[in-house]
C-alpha cells in the first residue's frame, strides 16, 4: 500500500516562492503528479513527473513559474513554486499513477496525499 503526504504549503504574497514536498511510504513504481484545489472549483492538474523516462509537464498557467521534481532516494517529489499569484490559492496534492496515458485527469491516479494548503494574497 502507498501512502503519500504532502508538506511546505503556508501563505505567501504575491511574487514570493513556496517549495511543496510529496514523500511517499511503501513501494514506488509510479509516475507522480500535482494537482490542486481551490474552493469551489473542481481539482485541477499542475505538473507531472514520470518514474523514468519521459519528459514533465506542467498546466499551462504555471510553465515558467513552477518546477516539479523527485528525489528517488528519498521517495519524494517536489513542487517549486515560484512568482506566486492569488489564483494559486488551493489546496495542492500529489497523487500517483502507474498508469499515465492520461496524467493530466484525475481518475489516472490510485493514491494521493491529504494535501496541504497554499494562500497567496495581493
């Protein structure tokens, strides 16, 4: 059974950076991704890490500004978050997948962490 636990989340003003850390517990052959949620909204893909080969991918609205990453020693995967904005505002969470013809839809993912909340203000 995976379990994965997402940390770093804080209030931040816009322009500031916040660094997200995903740790995962138990075995990881899986492709990760990010997503978000903010009130009232429907949770949306941020960025996709595969387990190997292949390339990342991020919603269009965060290219340039955020990084994603992973650390297979540590079983982590990371979300820079840079030139925050007050629409980032959500509640951020990695899931993972082994299955990722459709990363960027949530059904792709089996597991995902409780999430943790980021608050950008003006």
């Amino acid at each position: 059974q995976v379990s994965l636990w997402e940390s770093g989340g804080g209030l931040a003003q816009a322009g500031d950076s916040l660094g997200l850390s995903c740790a995962v517990s138990g075995p990881n052959n899986y492709a990760m991704g990010w997503f978000r949620r903010a009130p009232g909204k429907d949770r949306e893909f941020v960025a996709f890490i595969p387990r190997r080969r292949g390339s990342v991918d991020y919603e269009d609205s965060v290219k340039g500004r955020f990084t994603v990453s992973s650390d297979s020693a540590k079983n982590a995967v990371y979300l820079q978050m840079n030139s925050l904005k007050p629409e980032d505002s959500a509640v951020y969470y990695c899931g993972v997948t082994s299955d990722y013809s459709d990363y960027r839809e949530e059904f792709e993912y089996t597991n995902w962490g409780p999430g943790t909340q980021v608050s950008v203000s003006s």
